[in-house]
C-alpha cells in the first residue's frame, strides 16, 4: 500500500507528506499520557527517554557502575539524569556490606607505582603538589620531592591519568559512550588532618569516586551556574573564598571508601581529611564544559556575525547566558547515521524534559532550513544584551541588536550538518590522543584480566617499594627535635652518619613534621635492632610500622629514608638443596643486603 501510494505522487508531493508525518509523531511525542513535556517539568517523551536512558545500560564499567546498584545504596540511572545531572550535588553512599567497591580502580599503592615510572609526567604540569591557596609547583627534578611533599602535608594533584593507567582509559572509554563527550580521570591524594584546595567552584561537572581513606565535603550554592572557566571563583584570581562567608553547606558529607559524589559546575566545595587517615579520590571530569556545549553547537554551525546584528563572538556565548553553557543532548553523537545525529540536535531534547531543540518542528517550516525556536532567540538576545552593557563602558555607539535581523542571519546561515562533522572531528581527535598514549603505556603493564579487564596490583609495574618487599633500617639514626623559627621550619629531625659517593663520612639530615612523631620514633626502633644484631635485622614493607596512616605514606617515608641512604632494599630469594637421592628438601628463603656501615 505504502508503494502504490508514494508511487503515485511526485517528489515533492512525497517529500511534503514525509514530513508531515515526521512533525506529526513529534506532536504525539509531546503529548503522551505522561502530559506536556516542556523546561519547567521532568517527564521525557518515550521515544527520547529510550534512546537516551536505556540504550547504554549494558555498560559495564560506565556511569551505571559508578551509580551502582539501588539496592546497595546506589542511584538508578534514570533518576540522576531527571534530577541531578547539571542540577544539584547527589552523594551515593555505599552499602557497607558491599567491600572495597572503587577500591581495586586505583588503590594507595599504585600511586607510588605511576610516580616511579613516568619520569617526563613528573616534569610537567600535568602533576602539581598543592600548598596553600592554590599555590602549586609544577616540575620535580627529584622522585622524592614528591613523596617528602606527602609527608609534609601536602596534597598531590595529577591530571588526566586515564592516560597512564588502562584501568581509568577503560573508565573514560565508557563513560564517553553513555554521555557522548570525552571524560577525563584527576587524581587527589590527601594526607591525614589536611585540606587540599580551599573552597573553590571548577568549570566541569564532576564524579568524586572514593578510592581510599576517607575525606570530609562540604557543598555550597552556587553563584554562577553551570561557569566556565573564565568565571570560577576562589581560585589563582581575585580573593579567596572564605568559608565564613559561604552560609551553610546545601551538603556536607563524608565519604568513605566506596562512596561517591557528584557535583554539577559552579557549585562551591571544599574537602578536608581526618587525623586518622589519608584520603585517595579520582575527580571524574566531563568535558562539556569545554566544547561539548550549546553554545559551541552555536559556533560551530554559524559563521562570524556582522557588527551591526550586536553579537559577542561566538565562541564566547556561554560567557554571556546560561543556556549555552548547557551540555548538548546526552549521547547524541554516538548515533552513526548523520541524519539521526542532526535530528536530535536539531529537535531534540536533553535528559529530564529539557526541549533544547534549535529549530521549531512547525508546518511553516517547510519552506525554510530552520525556524529559530523562542528559546535560543532569547538567549541570542540576553547575550547581545549583556554583550552591549559590558562593551558600552569602552566602546561609543554600540548598536543594539534587533530581534527579527538576528533571527533572520540565524536562519538564513545556519548549518547544523557542519556543526555535526565539526564537533565528530573534535570529539575523535581527542580520544585519538587519549588512546595513543595509553596504547604505549599499555605495553609496560601485565596482561592479567580482572573485572576491569587488566590486572590492578602494584606488581603491574615496578614501584621504589612494593608492599610484599623487605627492607632493613640502618642502625645509629638518631632523632632530635627542631624548634627554629627559620624558613626550615618545626619539627622532628632525623640524623645519621652515611658514607658520600667519595668515601667521606658526612652527617645526613631530614626534617619531618611534628604529626609524624610516632612513626619516626618506630624508626630508630628499628635502627636500634639493627645495632644490637648480629644478624641483619629485616621486615616485610605492608608489616613494618604500625603507626602510618596509609600505605602512600609508608612508601613516601621509605623512599625519603632511601634517599639519605638509612634504610636499604632486600632481595629475598628462595633456593633449593640439593636432592640426595628422590627426596627433594624444601627451600629456604634468604636474605641479601649490602654490608653496613
């Protein structure tokens, strides 16, 4: 029936009746039982919800494994985009039946395992030490400065490690496909009774996964939402932000191993750890932030303005106007047929009944490309608006802009399949890069599967000090207080006589902060067996000290001690006798070190 009736009418008769049928299906969309879906409600047309809810639930490792399970005090998936995303903060607390949930992504060990083996990351910006006030410095000639700067107090701050760990790419990779934009993985490592930055807003929406310890937050409001990055606030520029100011948190929490929080751009937060442990957590960022809004849909799919319409810049719209900081519909460009893809950013709608469709689906529209929809008409205006306002204190005779031009231009230039080949390009340059490195970084790790699909021990790669290898203390380390008031500092120091790469005995000397006290003094403990054995005095790593709060701190002390040459590493082996007869006796382990001092 449908061929004889198409095969009756002309093309343009058939290209009429197609699209009648397909602005008929979206007015039945919009009027479902579920009532009329607009910006003010949270009902989504069946179609769209799934499309975009359901079509990646089969995700393993992506934002379904993240939320987890509702049963075990996860967060359904359907439910964080109608309520959440973008919106407001959502803390998932784990079940504490369900154990180490996060903790095998990035334990405290395998932090000391990157450290180790990506010397040029160390150089760069890409690994900070946070002080105060956000005041951070960005090249390490030394592997120790690193780990002296955790003992110190001092949080550690490395971006874009999905790039160096499979574990977090595979993460990423997932991610990308539920969300359809890039993710990046930062990584926090807190040291106990610490704060890391001071309250601050970040221009990305984000996923706090508490890998270890445990970390104390507290959210506030939010001044400008969804900001870039020109607008955040109480970072390198302007004043710091001052708790006292902020009123009282919309939420505090803490978040123990296994937990999980997510917090939409602008929103003010700080975070600070507790005296009993340190804190490891994985900042999982979108990049919507920076590309993947409406406002860069808009730069993409129009040319430059002319001066007289009274525009910004296009690449500056979400400067100017919330809507174009808006995320584009989630998942949109993982569709593989471009048609599909320009439908939906061109009628389609955002997770939670958010109508973000540029053109208006009318029967007027028929003989035209596009029909500006109310929605971005307004925002084109709010922009040109604040635009105007800021500009007039500079600039004379800023001409206002009109209304109908401006739609007009809009109609008249738009070009929403270039925006689509444009922000694909984007979107594959970026995971193209991300892939290159992690593919070489793949070689130097084990292929032992897990549930992530690679091994995740610290044995992947070969870190300063593995929790299962044995070292010894050196004996005559002595340890002194410091109480100057100079540049060095307060504290505990500790002192031994080492021989110099020139055979010169020469005295050595570290200070260490007053909190490390009890740690310290199992040290010279140790070093006190060693002076009274004959036999060379040795322990297991994960054994050796009962009094660190976590196993990074461990591993940073041994490797400032190795660094001033008081404690040494042991090779323990197992060799075997000689069998008499078929008899074959069992092995022994044996203990090599250097000879001491």
């Amino acid at each position: 029936m449908n061929h004889f009736l198409f095969g009756t009418m002309n093309q343009n008769m058939q290209s009429r009746l197609i699209y009648l049928l397909f602005i008929t299906t979206i007015h039945a969309l919009k009027t479902t039982s579920t009532g009329s879906c607009n910006s003010t409600n949270n009902c989504i047309p069946s179609i769209f919800q799934s499309y975009n809810l359901t079509s990646r639930a089969t995700s393993s490792k992506g934002l379904n494994w993240i939320l987890g399970d509702e049963l075990n005090g996860g967060l359904d998936r359907n439910t964080f985009f109608r309520q959440y995303y973008e919106k407001v903060p959502v803390v998932i607390k784990r079940n504490p039946s369900i154990a180490n949930y996060y903790g095998d992504l990035f334990p405290f060990s395998a932090v000391s395992t990157v450290v180790d083996n990506f010397p040029d990351q160390r150089k760069l910006d890409d690994w900070v030490i946070v002080n105060k006030n956000f005041v951070t410095k960005s090249k390490y000639t030394k592997v120790t400065e690193i780990y002296d700067a955790y003992l110190q107090g001092n949080t550690l701050g490395m971006f874009i490690l999905n790039r160096l760990y499979p574990q977090l790419g595979v993460l990423v990779d997932d991610l990308d496909r539920d969300f359809g934009f890039p993710w990046r993985v930062n990584l926090y490592l807190t040291p106990n009774g610490a704060k890391g930055f001071l309250p601050h807003t970040d221009q990305h929406d984000f996923f706090i996964l508490q890998t270890g310890g445990k970390k104390k937050w507290r959210v506030y409001g939010n001044p400008i939402p969804l900001n870039t990055r020109n607008q955040e606030q109480g970072k390198k520029s302007g004043k710091p932000l001052r708790e006292k100011d902020l009123g009282t948190p919309v939420l505090e929490v803490v978040l123990n191993q296994g937990d999980a929080l997510y917090v939409p751009r602008g929103f003010i937060h700080v975070a600070e750890t507790f005296e009993e442990t340190g804190s490891l957590h994985l900042t999982v960022r979108g990049t919507n932030s920076f590309f993947f809004n409406m406002g860069h849909v808009f730069n993409k799919m129009l040319p430059t303005p002319p001066k007289a319409l009274g525009l910004p810049a296009l690449n500056t719209l979400q400067e100017f106007d919330i809507d174009f900081r808006r995320s584009t519909p989630v998942h949109w460009l993982n569709e593989k047929n471009k048609e599909t893809q320009h439908a939906l950013i061109k009628y389609g709608v955002k997770h939670g009944g958010d109508v973000l469709n540029i053109c208006s689906p009318t029967v007027k529209d028929k003989k035209k490309k596009c029909t500006l929809t109310k929605r971005w008409l307004a925002a084109l205006m709010r922009a040109s608006a604040k635009h105007r306002r800021q500009t007039s204190k500079t600039r004379k005779n800023v001409r206002k802009a009109s209304r109908i031009k401006i739609k007009k231009w809009v109609q008249d230039n738009i070009n929403i399949p270039k925006c689509i080949t444009s922000m694909n390009l984007l979107r594959n340059k970026i995971n193209v890069e991300h892939h290159k490195l992690l593919k070489h970084v793949e070689t130097i790790f084990n292929k032992k599967k897990t549930s992530m699909g690679l091994s995740l021990e610290s044995e992947l790669m070969t870190p300063s000090f593995p929790l299962h290898s044995y070292v010894r203390i050196r004996k005559g380390i002595e340890m002194v207080e410091k109480k100057s008031k100079r540049k060095t500092g307060k504290g505990w120091k500790l002192m031994k006589k080492v021989t110099d790469d020139q055979g010169n005995v020469v005295i050595k000397s570290h200070l260490f902060q007053y909190s490390m006290k009890s740690i310290l003094e199992e040290v010279v403990e140790w070093s006190k067996k060693s002076m009274e054995s004959k036999d060379i005095v040795h322990f297991q790593v994960k054994n050796g000290f009962q009094n660190v709060k976590d196993d990074f701190q461990l591993i940073s002390l041994l490797n400032v001690l190795n660094d001033l040459r008081f404690v040494d590493k042991l090779e323990v082996s197992r060799q075997e006798e000689p069998r008499e007869g078929k008899e074959k006796k069992k092995g022994r382990k044996t203990v090599k070190g250097r000879d001491e001092l």
